[in-house]
C-alpha cells in the first residue's frame, strides 16, 4: 500500500497519505435465489492500514487461516481450511475480526434492497441507466462514502474485491453513475484487489454477511444465527452507535425514488453522461494513408 502511494504521488506522498481514507468495499446476497442484496463498506484511514496488516497477519498465523469468509467459516466448509474447526474457534476468530476492526476503521455503511421490488418497480428504460438491484445499492453505498469525506474535507480513495467480468462490470456502472452525479470525486480513484492480500477487504466480509443475515431476519422472519445476531449487536452498537450507518429502502421507498428520479434533472444528466461515455468507446475510424 505504501508503495502504491508512494508511486501514485511522488514526493508529496506524505502529506497525501495521513490525510487519505480508504472504503473497502462488499457485498452480501448476490446469488440469484437471494430476495435481499447487500453492498457495505468500512473505512479506514490510511495511516492505520500498516497497522491493521500488521495485527491482522499475526490474528491469522495465530489462528491458522490464509483468507477469512464469513459464510464458509460458519459452514466449516468440507472444501476450505475451516473444516476441521469447532464453535468455540469459530466464535473466537468472528469476535477478533469485530475487535480488529473497530480498532482501526472509524465509518462504515450498508445499504439493503428487496430484488422483486426493484426489478418491479423501476421502469425498464430507466432500469437501464440506474442498473440492477446490486449497481443501484453500490452507488447508494458510494454516495454516502461521498458525503462522508467531503463533508471533512478529505480524499477518498475506493477498494473493490477481484471481481467476475460480470461484477466488474456492475461495479463500474455504479461508478458511472456516481460520476455522473457526484462529478470526478471518484474518476481515477478506485482499484481492484486481491481479498487475500488485504485484511480490510476480509473485515468488510463479516460487516456484509451480518447485515445481510439481520436484513433476512427483519424483513422474511428468517431464523439468524446467534453469531449473526452477536456480530450486529457490536456493530450496531460500536463507537456509541455512531460506527455504521444502515439503511434500507421498502417497496414504497422505492416508488417514491422512482418518482423523484424518473425523467427528471438527474435522470437526464445521468442518460447524457452514459451516452457521452458510450459515443467515447465507440471504435474510430481508421484514417486513409496519405498518397503521394
């Protein structure tokens, strides 16, 4: 990380790199038979990165794993390196993700939305500036983070997981349509990672799977976990309940959205960027050669 910086701001790298912050980005209910989508994020400073790596890689060795995941960890997978794992390590190793966490991040965000309402609600043409479910959820997530660091003055700089063809290329819509909302804030900002390589991405992993499995239980009445149930009441609790800001939108939210957005002034300015975008990637004509 420090070397990234180093590269991306020359000699003024110092400066640029206490005053930074970082959103580590997930998400949570991606797989089709889900009726809940979750996109979160957690930030940290960028000064306390070092730090967390540090703890986090002693966390690991101490506990024996390479890449931590929430729903395989619980699962004790057959396939992955939990396998053999009892409650008791697994209870533990959640409670040190949490504490890790708290202890060197200082904001993080959720946002919650019902598939079948969105997909039934949006109308189609407008569906295909605003994207699915997933883009329209990260970009709420991206908005906050927005908010967030401008309303202190501060560069952002946003982390994504290595991604399918296919989620990549959702998380760059939702980019798109932040750019076109929030202008250059995010143009040249935000990267791809290696989950296993990055500690923060592995943290924002519990902070996904838990707000995804207590959206289930509010909304469905679906039975949650105790360790689900454990890790929300710390996170909704942490910092004196200022850490995480959760939020979710129901079917008449969404239709009051819809109302609000549809056909109107950042409708239009979203369709005019996306167009701009799509004219720029268009291939240009080859030039003839010059005969003599």
């Amino acid at each position: 990380m420090m070397h990234s910086l180093l590269s991306a701001y020359g000699s003024k790298w110092t400066e640029r790199y206490l005053g930074m912050f970082t959103i580590y980005i997930d998400d949570s209910g991606s797989a089709p038979e889900h009726k809940l989508a979750i996109a979160s994020g957690i930030v940290f400073p960028a000064k306390q990165l070092e730090r967390l790596e540090s703890e986090w890689n002693r966390f690991r060795d101490k506990e024996g794993f390479t890449d931590f995941h929430s729903s395989e960890c619980l699962a004790r997978n057959l396939k992955t390196e939990f396998a053999g794992w009892d409650d008791k390590k697994v209870q533990r190793v959640f409670a040190r993700v949490r504490q890790i966490t708290f202890k060197y991040s200082v904001q993080a965000f959720c946002i919650a939305i019902h598939k079948p309402d969105y997909k039934e609600v949006v109308p189609g043409d407008m569906l295909k500036r605003v994207g699915s479910f997933y883009t329209w959820a990260l970009s709420s997530v991206l908005g906050l983070a927005h908010d967030w660091a401008v309303a202190r003055s501060v560069p952002m700089e946003y982390v994504f997981d290595t991604a399918t063809k296919e989620v990549k290329r959702e998380i760059e819509e939702a980019m798109t349509y932040s750019e076109a909302t929030y202008g250059d804030h995010f143009a040249g900002h935000y990267s791809f990672r290696n989950r296993k390589e990055v500690p923060a991405l592995q943290a924002a992993d519990l902070f996904a799977w838990t707000c995804f499995q207590r959206g289930r239980h509010v909304r469905f009445n679906h039975p949650i976990h105790l360790l689900a149930q454990q890790s929300w009441e710390a996170y909704r609790d942490a910092h004196d309940k200022r850490w995480c800001v959760v939020q979710s939108l129901n079917r008449q939210g969404i239709e009051d959205w819809v109302s609000k957005m549809y056909s109107g002034p950042e409708d239009l300015q979203l369709k005019t960027f996306k167009d701009k975008i799509k004219e720029s990637r268009k291939p240009q004509p080859k030039q003839k050669k010059a005969t003599s």
